[in-house]
C-alpha cells in the first residue's frame, strides 16, 4: 500500500470554481502535514501546512482528518493562476527526514 | 521562504558517463539536504539523505555506488550519477533544510529548481 494516496486528475475546472482535493495516508502516527504546488518542470513549493483544527489562507483552506486517515485542500474562487500540480506531503514520524509525497493532482482552470 | 540553487538545470550526456549535480543553500546552513528523483506524471521519490560532514542515508533500492553524494558544507551537498544510463534519465530534485534553531518549520524543505538529465 502506497503512503500517500491521491487522485490524479485532471480536473478542469472553470474561473470562480470552487474545487476540492483529497488525499489519504496509510501511516497513522504520521505527524506533519503539507499541500505543495508543482507547476510543470518546476520544483515543489510549500502551499500551506495542514493542522489538526484546519487552517486557512485566502481562497485555500486545508484540513485534516486523523480518524479517516485523509487531508484536504479547498480552493475557491478559482484563479487560471491557480493551474498546477498539488501535491499531498506527510511525515511519517515526528522528526522523520522523509516527505511522503502523493502523485498530485493536476488542475486546469479554464478561462 | 529560503533560497536554494541546484546546477546545472539540464544536462544531456552519452550513456557511460558521470554526471554530478550541486545543490547549494543561498541564504541558510543547511544540515541536512535530501536528493529526490521524479519520473514522468509519478510522484518525487527520495533518493538518499545526506547530513552535513556525514555519510549519506540511501532509500532502498538505491545504489550507494552509482549515485555517490557529498555534503562537504552546510551550503553544498553533490550528486554525482556514475556511468549513466539512458534509464538514469529523470529530474533529480535537491532540498535542503535548517537546523532546529532556523526561524523556519523544522519540517520544512526548499526545494531546487531541478536538474532534468538525458541519457542517450
């Protein structure tokens, strides 16, 4: 089984949408959570980190859920800008060196 | 967030040959640097940690004598793909993270930009 699981994709969505993103863990004592963007041939960027109560930051809000093993990503508003690969990231352990990442999930967002 | 520089961006080269690749931290001691690799529409794997001054920490099914890493400073860490095959051709991504005592999250990683190598 896979650590991290996400759907690929892609999801096309129009201007002003609102989409959303999930992604499940295998690892229950997984500790940190991260939602990274990837735009083609270019590197992961930290989006946000994920928290236990959620957290939120302009038109993204992300959260967790530790019972069912899962975080999400909410993206409002939807910008063309916001066309990229998201990626799911978890630690397995607190301190661990390792980022689990997901294969991401490919948005296009359509004019 | 930090700054970190991977050289070169891309290299194309003859099957046989070594290739290295630097990874540099820009504006933060980075002790530890990781090396991942990303396949085509697959997921960045991690190839290897490195800590500075130490030898470094393979993932499994990753050949310690064919990717040979240095991170002789808290700012350089070196891969070098030795006797390269067209199958070796990937983007290999480094990222660096700080001490404890950095102002950013422990967990945190920078990435570079990669380095996208072509075997012939």
């Amino acid at each position: 089984r896979k650590e991290v699981e996400q759907d690929p994709g892609p999801f096309n969505v129009p201007e002003g949408a609102t989409v959303a993103f999930n992604c499940t863990y295998s690892n229950s004592a997984s500790q940190s959570f991260f939602w990274y963007r990837q735009d083609c041939r270019k590197e992961p960027k930290l989006l946000m980190s994920v928290y236990s109560s959620g957290n939120e930051d302009g038109r993204f809000t992300a959260q967790l859920n530790r019972a069912s093993q899962y975080i999400s990503l909410l993206i409002r508003d939807s910008k063309l800008s916001d066309s990229a690969t998201y990626l799911c990231v978890v630690v397995g352990v607190a301190g661990a060196n390792n980022l689990f990442f997901g294969t991401g999930t490919r948005l296009t967002v359509i004019p | 967030g930090a700054v970190v520089s991977q050289h070169p961006s891309r290299v194309i080269c003859k099957s046989g040959t070594s290739v290295k690749i630097e990874c540099r931290s820009l504006d933060f001691q980075a002790t530890t640097m990781f090396w991942y690799r990303q396949f085509p529409k697959k997921s960045l794997m991690l190839m290897a940690t490195s800590n500075e001054g130490s030898k470094a920490t393979y993932e499994q099914g990753v050949e310690k004598d064919k990717f040979l890493i240095n991170h002789a400073s808290l700012t350089l860490s070196t891969l070098t793909v030795t006797s390269a095959h067209p199958e070796d051709s990937s983007f290999y991504i480094c990222s660096a993270r700080g001490g404890q005592g950095e102002s950013q999250t422990y967990n945190e990683q920078f990435f570079g930009p990669g380095t996208r190598l072509t075997v012939l």
